[in-house]
C-alpha cells in the first residue's frame, strides 16, 4: 500500500480516494424505542471547526462485521459550522462510524488548528450534547506518524506486502532529521534490534518483521481527548453515546527493506580458473535463503540455476587459483563438490592463446570479413547484428581493438560465435544474455545493469597471458544482489564440441604437438 | 801510482779465479734447473695446445651439432606443415632444406599412428594446470571428430603418478545434447579432507602408472576426455576395459638431420606427438582469467 507520491510535505496523491484518516465512535443506544426496521442512533455528527463542505465518508459495521455504506444526507451540513453526516444501525447492532477524512481533498489550512466535536441522535429523537474531541491540528509540512511492518524483503516470504523500498515510496530519504524507531512484533525475533536509543542500526534479521514508527510529528496531532468521551456520557432522554476515537489520524504502511550487499558473480557447471586470486562475496542473505529453504544458492560454483532447479550439464566445478579463493559468507566454494584448488604451481602457457595466436594459426586463411580492425560493437559487426547464431552457423571474428556487446547474443547449439579480441569486451548494461565464445587479451567487463546478465559459453580473460586483464564485474542488481548473482556464467559443453566440426574453427585450432629429442 | 794499479789487477784476479772455481763445481745443478725450467714449459705448451686444439674441435662439433638439430627441426616444422594443410610428408624436399641450414643430409619419416590399442599412453608429461584431450572417438581424414564410431565401454581406466591430483572432465553425448561429467581425485588425503575435497582414487596401480580410477561412462556416447593435473607434473594412461581398444589419439613423427664429418656423422633426431586439433586448454573451463576474478 504505497502512501503516496513525492514529498510527503505535499498533499497525498490519492486518485482511488482509498487512503483515510478516521475518526471513529461507537454508540449504544439503550432507549429501545422502535423506529421499525431501525432503531438505535438516527445520525451521528461531526464538527470540525467551521469547513462548509461534507467531506466526511461514512459506514458502519453491525455485529457480524458486516460493513455498510452510508451516504451523506442532503442538508446534513449543520448551522454552516461543520460537517454532519447522518448514519443508522440495524436492530441489535452496535453502531460505529467513521469519520474519514478524504485525504486528497483536505481543506484544511497549514498551521491552523481546529475543533473536532461528535454527537448521535437516537429515532426517537434524543440527540446527544456535542462532544469535543480534542484538536485537530494540521502542521506545516510534517509528516504522517507512520507505523507498519518492516519486512527484510531479502527473502521473498509469501507475507511480503511492499516489495521494495524505494526512496519514492514513503519518501523516508527526504525527509530530514528522520530517524526510524523500532518496535518488535510479537513473536518475531528481535534479537537483531540494537542499536542507541531504539534507532535501528542494524541488518534486518532474516525471516523477523518490525513495527516502527517515525519520530517526526504527525501530520494530525493528537485529538483524542478521551476524557470526555466516556461510557456513561450522558444522552437526551437517557441514551448513552460511548464514543471511542481512534489512537489519531496516522498512516499505516508496510515497508519492504534489505540491506545493500555487494553484486558476485556465480558459475554454473563451469571450471573457474584465475592466475593470481579468486575473489567472489557471497552474502550472509543467501546463505540465510539458502538454509530457511529459499532458493539462493550460496557458493561459488554450483550446477544449477536455482536450488529447485535441474542441473544444467554437469556436477559442478573446481574453483582453482595461484594465490587464493575467497568466497565471502559463502557456506562453501562448491556445491555439491567443495571442489577447490590453490596451486602455485598451475602452469601458465607462455605467451597464452590470445589474438595474436589465432592470428599466426589462422595465416591468411580467415576470409577477411571475419577479420576486423579496430574496436566495434556487436551490433556493427556483419553476421551477428541480429544477435543470433541459428544451429549450423559458424560465426568466427578476430578483432583487433576492443568489442563492445551492445546487444543480446544467442547461440543455438549446433551453431558457434567464437570472438577473439585483442583488447577488451564490455558487456553493456542493457545485456542480459550472451552466448558463445569470447576470448579478450585484456578485460572481460560487465557494466552495470538492472538485470541479471547469463553468460552461457567460454569466457577467457587476458588470453594473452601478458598480466594485462581480468574479469571486472560492475554489475549490481541493487536489493536482488542479497538474493541472486548478477551475472552468471554457464559453461556450454556444445560450444567446445562445434569448434571440432566447424570449418572455419579447425583452422584456428592447434594439434598438441610434444617435441622431444631422442637418440639419432 | 803504478803499483796500485798492479795490486787492483791482482784482486781482481783472485776473485775471478775462486768464481770460477765455484761454478765449475755447479756446472751440474744449473743443467738440470735449465732441463726443469724447460721440461715445465713445454708440458705447459702442449697442454695448453691440446686444450685449444681439443676446444676448437668441441666447438667445431656443438657448431656442426646444433645445425644437424636445426635440420631436424627445419624438416619437422615442414612436415607439421604439411600434416596441417594436408600435404604429402613423403615429397618433402630434404635436400633443399637440408642445403638452406649447412648440413648433408635430413630424414624426414613417415607418422606412425599413436593410440588404436587397449591403452594410450599420453606422450606429454603434464605440469600442473596444462591439460591434454583423450580422443574417445575417431577421427575423419580430414581431422574432424567422427562421432558414430569409438570407444563404447561403459568404464575406462585412468591412470596417473601418485603425488598429483587430476580433474578429468567427460564430454559425451546424449541424445542431441552434449553434456559433461567431472571427476576429481586426489592421492594425497591431507589435501582431499582439508582442502579440495576431491576423491581418493580407487587402484594403486593403473597400467604402468601408480594409482588409477575407474570412470563411469554410461551417462552418454563417450566423446572425449580432458585431463587437467594439480600441485605436481604427472604422466596420464588411459586403459579400455571390455575388450574395448582407445580411439587413434594422433601420430608421432620423426625427423632427423646430419653432418657429414669424414666417414662419421654428427647427427641428431627429433620426436614430435601430434595429437588431433583440440580447443586451448582455457576453453574446457567456463570462465578463465590470465590474472584475477573479482566478482564485484
């Protein structure tokens, strides 16, 4: 139920007229005279200050919560003072009515302060004294005392209400010198509460929900005089008239929060393999997903999408390093295999298999379409502009400069895209899906984005082996970065098979070739 | 004035007359000092000229040597060359080649099939992270993968040194998809229970290899086998079982080139595997970094 629009210092934006501020009152009226069908309350009234226009929308409830509209009564405008609105109740039933304040057409001045009195008239003509109800005082660019469920929206538990937090759904963000008090549902865990004087300071808890409220005035102010609305009050010919006001005017809403974690990446059915270190932030979140039956899946390399998910080509992989592997809060490198390796000794190819290798294996044979000079975009290159490789179709490019993916590529299997580029390839933030295979000298980059990016094929990151190139991923999924990698990449065993039959790849494939001298 | 001058004659005299006197009786020793200063330097003389002679004839020899090797290379390089682009090795022109590098004579021969038997010995000595492709199907003529015939056993033995641990990864078809299987092992248990968790292998001895395991292949139509060693160089064997023979894994070449010295040779020989076409061993993993991974 999202409050409203923009500064909450303005007016609520409430189009559907479905937000309210009620005042509220039951009545029982005991004279029991009989009005037929009806008895009990014959209206009930409302002043506040001097508005001329009815702007108060009313129901009541009868005892078997059944609710039911009433409309205004022409004329119901009493001596040009206030607002009057005429209600009624079954037999039997208890009266409630609710003033309620259509929010989006307040017209109420800034800074003033007005008079709230109520009273009832029974069939029978009895009509109560007007009751002051305290004050009802509009202040100058306040915000709603607001109160609702927090919920880490980390974990998509089925409750959710809000979604995300964005900072245009309450506007929290804007408002100055705000501070969040918490309160802990009853029977949730609040363990995770602490903090100085009740500020929240710390990470929501997984699977626990909170009550706050905001220490800014209220809009409404407190008007309740309770005092004088009592049981007992004492009614025309003997009615009594209980009114009850509600706890003040206030909105309630439910804000869905998470705490910001830091994009990784994820590997799936994939051999992951770096020189110098592996370094992948796996957060608490999945892990607390993962073991409250979420499907976050916390590791680094695993084989499959999702926990609910069919293993996508194989068991998962080695993580390997040089000089270390670290995984965050992961619960282990691997899943189902913890498989893991850090060698020193990992043999490093001299002169690696980069641009300048599939240049010398290729020799003038490679068509010179499939040879491009300087940097370009997928989008400009001959072939792959449309962002599909169909089954049966070879796509190989030697470029020499930088390859930037503005575009989504797909490969079906039994087709290759194999891009070999000299310098880097950034895969833009509008990608979502690249398959195939790349090969940079230098950096393979992911750009920011919103979406998650599925990389399905072979990635290779300084090919060249000259120290100059990793894999950067600048990606971040913003809130779903607790939940879900932002990139991931799957390897495509049909990708290494199609360079064996291509004819175009046979000619940048190299036989191993042992040399060794022997005796003459 | 006179007189002085007889008496210094006189000195003069007696002391050439006792020198004398003395080196008549050291006539001997001075002979065989002279004898010994000169014996001294002739030894130093003919070593010394032995040395020189016996250097240049060293470095006539490595100089010979190394263009015999560079023949053999040179006559290598042209049959790797020719194998690529399908030429014939037996029209190699030798002596032409063997002219261009100085030397008398090269010897190209003809491949001699590697594999096609119960067991393949992999004829590269892998470091760690290096892999080496094991053919599971043949191969067409014109070296693409043939893949209705090959190895069809549900098992095959792979065999490793004890002391490495290896990744083997199983391509294999099923259906039409294509589809892979890991298997780790490690012989060291230190590692396996405290750091990569791999598993133990299950034979202590695998053909001529100390230790082995036993791979299941009955997931797909066995295409081929990539075999990646951690922590330490091994050898790899693989061994059919069922009767089943391993697919031809390439050729093995030879080239030999040498120097004519009188009725001698100086001659050396090289030994080139050359297996089938495979992709760099970076593209049988999903993701592959020169450097680092930093995933945010």
């Amino acid at each position: 139920m999202p409050l409203g629009e923009g500064d909450i210092c303005s007016p609520f934006n409430d189009p559907n007229n479905d937000h309210i501020i009620g005042f509220g009152m039951s009545i029982t009226d005991s004279d029991s005279v009989s009005a037929g069908r009806y008895h009990h309350v014959r209206y009930a009234d409302m002043n506040i200050g001097s508005i001329a226009s009815p702007l108060l929308l009313v129901h009541y409830v009868d005892n078997g919560d059944n609710t039911y509209s009433v409309a205004k009564t022409a004329g119901s405008q009493r001596d040009a003072i206030g607002l009057s609105t005429y209600s009624r109740s079954r037999t039997g039933s208890t009266l409630y009515v609710d003033f309620s304040l259509d929010v989006n057409n307040f017209p109420f001045s800034v800074g003033d302060t007005y008079d709230v009195f109520v009273r009832a008239e029974d069939f029978a003509g009895a009509v109560a004294n007007w009751r002051n109800m305290g004050q009802l005082e509009i202040w100058n660019c306040q915000g709603v005392n607001i109160s609702g469920k927090v919920y880490d929206v980390s974990y998509y538990y089925p409750d959710m209400v809000c979604g995300n937090l964005s900072d245009s759904d309450p506007n929290i963000s804007g408002l100055p010198n705000t501070n969040i008090l918490f309160d802990a549902v009853a029977g949730d865990d609040v363990s995770a509460l602490t903090g100085v004087d009740g500020r929240y300071t710390a990470a929501l808890r997984a699977g626990s929900s909170y009550r706050y409220t905001l220490t800014r005035s209220p809009f409404f102010n407190a008007i309740a005089d309770l005092a004088d609305v009592t049981a007992g009050d004492e009614c025309l010919t003997g009615e009594t008239a209980v009114f009850t006001v509600t706890e003040g005017p206030r909105g309630v809403i439910d804000f869905g929060m998470s705490s910001q974690r830091d994009p990784w990446i994820q590997v799936i059915g994939a051999d992951l393999t770096a020189y110098t270190s592996i370094t992948v932030d796996v957060p608490q979140t999945c892990v607390d997903n993962y073991g409250g039956g979420g499907e976050c899946l916390p590791f680094i390399s695993v084989s499959k999408l999702t926990r609910s998910a069919a293993s996508i080509f194989s068991e998962n992989s080695i993580v390997a390093a040089r000089a270390g592997i670290s995984s965050g809060q992961a619960l282990a490198v691997g899943d189902p295999n913890n498989w893991r390796v850090i060698d020193a000794n990992l043999w490093h190819r001299p002169g690696g298999s980069g641009y300048n290798y599939y240049v010398g294996l290729a020799g003038g044979t490679l068509p010179a379409g499939e040879r491009i000079e300087g940097d370009v975009n997928l989008s400009a290159i001959s072939g792959l502009s449309d962002g599909v490789v169909a089954s049966g179709e070879e796509e190989v490019r030697l470029i020499h400069g930088n390859l930037a993916m503005d575009r989504n590529l797909t490969v079906a299997q039994g087709g290759i895209a194999l891009l070999v580029v000299s310098g880097n390839i950034t895969f833009d933030s509008n990608v979502t899906i690249a398959q195939g295979i790349f090969s940079a000298d230098g950096n393979i980059s992911i750009a920011d984005g919103d979406d998650q990016l599925i990389l399905s094929g072979i990635f290779v990151a300084d090919a060249d082996s000259d120290g100059a190139g990793s894999v950067i991923n600048s990606r971040s999924l913003g809130i779903d970065d607790a939940l879900t990698p932002a990139a991931v990449f799957i390897y495509r065993p049909d990708l290494a098979v199609a360079m064996l039959r291509g004819t175009t790849t046979q000619g940048i494939m190299e036989a191993e070739a042992r040399w060794e001298e022997i005796r003459p | 004035m006179g007189r002085n001058q007889a008496v210094r004659e006189f000195k003069i005299y007696k002391k050439m007359k006792n020198y004398n006197s003395k080196f008549k009786n050291n006539r001997g020793q001075i002979a065989l000092i002279v004898l010994a200063i000169m014996a001294v330097a002739l030894t130093t003389t003919v070593s010394v000229s032995q040395r020189v002679i016996n250097d240049l004839r060293v470095s006539y020899q490595q100089q010979e040597s190394a263009k015999a090797f560079l023949g053999a290379e040179a006559g290598m390089e042209e049959a790797l060359r020719r194998l690529k682009s399908g030429e014939q090795i037996s029209q190699i022109d030798t002596e032409q080649i063997a002219q261009s590098v100085g030397i008398s004579e090269i010897v190209v021969n003809q491949p001699v099939t590697q594999g096609g038997g119960e067991e393949f010995n992999y004829p590269v000595t892998l470091e760690p992270g290096q892999t080496a492709v094991i053919w599971l199907r043949d191969h067409n003529s014109d070296g693409t993968l043939n893949e209705s015939s090959g190895y069809n056993g549900e098992n095959i033995n792979f065999c490793w040194q004890t002391g490495a641990a290896v990744e083997v990864i199983y391509f294999y078809r099923s259906g039409a998809n294509y589809s892979i299987r890991r298997f780790a092992f490690d012989t060291n248990e230190t590692r396996r229970s405290s750091e990569n968790h791999f598993s133990a292998p299950t034979m202590s001895s695998c053909a001529d290899l100390s230790t082995g395991a036993t791979l299941d292949l009955t997931a797909g139509t066995p295409l081929f086998l990539v075999a990646r060693p951690f922590y330490q160089s091994t050898q790899v064997t693989v061994e059919g079982m069922s009767g089943q023979t391993i697919p031809v894994q390439g050729a093995e070449l030879t080239s030999a080139g040498a120097v004519a010295q009188g009725a001698t040779k100086i001659a050396r020989k090289i030994r080139v595997f050359r297996g089938w076409s495979a992709p760099p061993s970076s593209f049988f993993q999903g993701l592959f970094s020169g450097t680092g991974v930093s995933g945010n």
